[in-house]
C-alpha cells in the first residue's frame, strides 16, 4: 500500500501557508511536484492545478508584505517552474489562462 502511495500521478494540492515565510516552501514543494507529474497529467489534472495554482498565488499576495525578499525570490523563482511544467506538458492556452489569471490577482 506504502509503495503505490508514491507512484501517485495526479494533480497535486497546494497546501496554504500558516506564516508567511511558509509560502515560498509550500509552493517550491507543489510546482516540483506538479512539475513531476504533469507529464501524465489529463485536462481535468491541468484543472485542478490551475485552481491550485490560484489559490498558491492569493496566498502570496496576502502574505507578501510579511515575507523576507529571499522568500519573495523563491517564491518567484517556483511560479517561473510551475509555468514551465506548463510550457512542456500543458498548452498554450493553458498559459494564457495562468498569466491571466495570476495578472488579476496582482493587480
């Protein structure tokens, strides 16, 4: 049972951060994830990941002022992979999707 629990090939969740110096390791942890899997992932996966994606992004902006610049750059850096998981096992309109929606959440 242990050992089917890590050939786990679905979407991943976004676990949100308790602190804001949480934030940058909790997305670093889901975009290696997602970044991992997605190569396997179906449109409904893309979805969820997408919704997570979100919901990883509010986080920061709500908890930004409170970070370090060290965790602003992870968490930066994190966003960049999990739009190149995209860019390899995703689609186009996938990206415009995720540019947009994290262009509103910013703004």
């Amino acid at each position: 049972m242990l050992a089917m629990a890590g050939c786990q090939r679905g979407p991943v969740e976004y676990k949100v951060a308790d602190q804001p110096n949480e934030v940058a390791v909790n997305a670093e942890k889901f975009v290696k994830q997602t970044a991992k899997q997605s190569s396997h992932y179906s449109a409904e996966d893309w979805s969820f990941a997408v919704d997570q994606f979100v919901m990883m992004s509010k986080d920061f902006v709500q908890k930004q002022r409170y970070m370090t610049q060290s965790d602003i750059d992870r968490f930066d850096a994190a966003r960049l992979d999990f739009m190149k998981a995209v860019d390899a096992n995703g689609s186009e309109d996938l990206a415009l999707q995720i540019k947009e929606a994290y262009s509103k959440i910013c703004n």
